[in-house]
C-alpha cells in the first residue's frame, strides 16, 4: 500500500478470508499460521483478535446457511 497502512484492518482480514475461503472450490481447507508464538510474545492483544477472527471464520465457513448449503471445514494450525 502507498502509504502503507500503519494500523490493523481486522475488519479487512476477517472479510478477505472469510470470502476468499468461501468462494474456494475445497470444502476441507487448513490455515497454516507459522511463527503465532512470536505475536502472541509480543502483541498479545493483537494476537487475541486474530485468534477471534479464525475461530469465527471456522464456525461461519462451517454453517450451511450462511455458506448457501457448501460449507466448509477449516482447520486452523498453529505452527
């Protein structure tokens, strides 16, 4: 971004994510979150969100309303 964006869009991820897994044609996907233990150390708030975010996205992609009857099953994996 120009300029960068200096602040976090949790709103922004969370939609970029949620449509990007949901429009995906798999219906078993795997998030691969290498090196969490770091912001968790270091920014524990911001850690905290995130793991909302994925939590919320593992519940929603897995609803049949919500996903009009394709949903799917999202395994988060913290590495």
């Amino acid at each position: 971004m120009d300029p960068p964006n200096q602040t976090a869009n949790w709103d922004g991820l969370s939609d970029s994510l949620w449509g990007g897994l949901d429009q995906h044609p798999a219906l078993q996907l795997a998030i691969v979150w290498p090196g969490h233990a770091g912001m968790r150390a270091h920014s524990p708030d911001d850690h905290a969100i995130a793991m909302e975010i994925l939590e919320e996205l593992t519940r929603t992609l897995g609803d049949p309303e919500l996903t009009c009857g394709r949903p799917k099953q999202v395994a988060v994996i913290l590495a």
